[in-house]
C-alpha cells in the first residue's frame, strides 16, 4: 500500500511541475501595446501581444464605467511583410535609444487617452506610457511609425478566436485615475 502511495505521489508531482512551467503562449513576448480611447459613452480598449514566433494575441473591449460590457480576442500569425515592417520600427537606432521618463502617479487627467509600449530587450524590457495624446507629443516622431503600424492591423479583417482573454491585456485598477 505504501508503495503504490509513493509511486502515485511521484506520477502526481512529476505531473504538476509538469503544468507548473507551461505558458499561456510559448513564446517569448516581444512586443505589448495598449491604447484605452475614451468616448462620450463609454470606451475602447485596444491591446496587441507580439510574440517571437510570429503570432499575436489581439483584444479589443466596450468598457463602461471601468468594467468590460464586450470583449473579443483575435489570434494569428503575422505575414513576413507585417512581421518586417514592425521589426524594422522597433529595432530602428532611433526607437531604441528612445528613453521616456517614468511619471509618479496621477490622480488627476485632463483629456485622457492612455498608451502603453512594451519592447522586450536583451536585458529587460523598453517600457513607455503616456496618460495623454499631449504626453505623446514630444515622442510623436519617433513613435508614429509604430502606431501607424499597429493602426492598420487592426483594421485587417480578423477572425474572432475563442481563446481567453490575455492577463497581459487586463487594465491596472489599482490606481484611481479620474478624467477632468
């Protein structure tokens, strides 16, 4: 009896550690960008993931008075132009270099319109955020190649996956932020 115990408890612990290093992708995540659009009735929340493999995890949400009332998640491959194109602009010297300062949270926005950029690098990762279009502005040059991209893959006709939402995608509501 002892020994089947054993050898069960070997099978349960080689399984769970197993599961334990699976993903929810595979592959490495090179790239996040999130955009929240605010409107009259609510919001839109856009949120790209770009993985080393070529694939991409794509969200797009109506929010209402902070929560979700609709969310759909699209999954592909990018083509080989698609996939140049946007290497092109994240590894360009100019995006590279480009260094954005950390800012200390804020209660208060005028006119918000909240973009995150994350780049994984060898090291870590390029992280930008801005609270505001005007926040953008200084960045403008270097980052609308970028947004243009990103723009139009979301215009391309995609099919809606059934796969879940991406916790990577999930707003932070651990800071209050109001609109003025």
């Amino acid at each position: 009896m002892k020994s089947s115990i054993t050898i069960l408890s070997v099978v349960l612990g080689i399984s769970f550690l197993a599961n334990a290093g699976s993903k929810e992708h595979p592959a490495e995540l090179r790239l996040l960008l999130s955009e929240v659009q605010p409107g009259a009735l609510g919001t839109e929340q856009y949120c790209m993931l770009v993985f080393d493999d070529h694939s991409f995890h794509s969200e797009r949400a109506h929010r209402k008075l902070g929560k979700d009332r609709d969310r759909a998640v699209y999954e592909g491959k990018l083509s080989d132009r698609d996939w140049d194109a946007l290497t092109a602009v994240i590894d360009a010297k100019q995006f590279r270099e480009l260094k954005v300062p950390e800012r200390a949270p804020t209660l208060v926005v005028n006119d918000p319109h909240p973009y995150t950029i994350s780049v994984a690098r060898q090291g870590g990762y390029q992280n930008m955020e801005f609270l505001t279009k005007a926040s953008l502005k200084p960045y403008e040059s270097e980052l609308k190649p970028l947004l243009r991209w990103w723009s139009s893959s979301r215009s391309a006709h995609m099919s809606e996956s059934e796969a879940p939402p991406d916790s990577r995608c999930a707003l932070n509501d651990a800071t209050g932020v109001f609109s003025n």
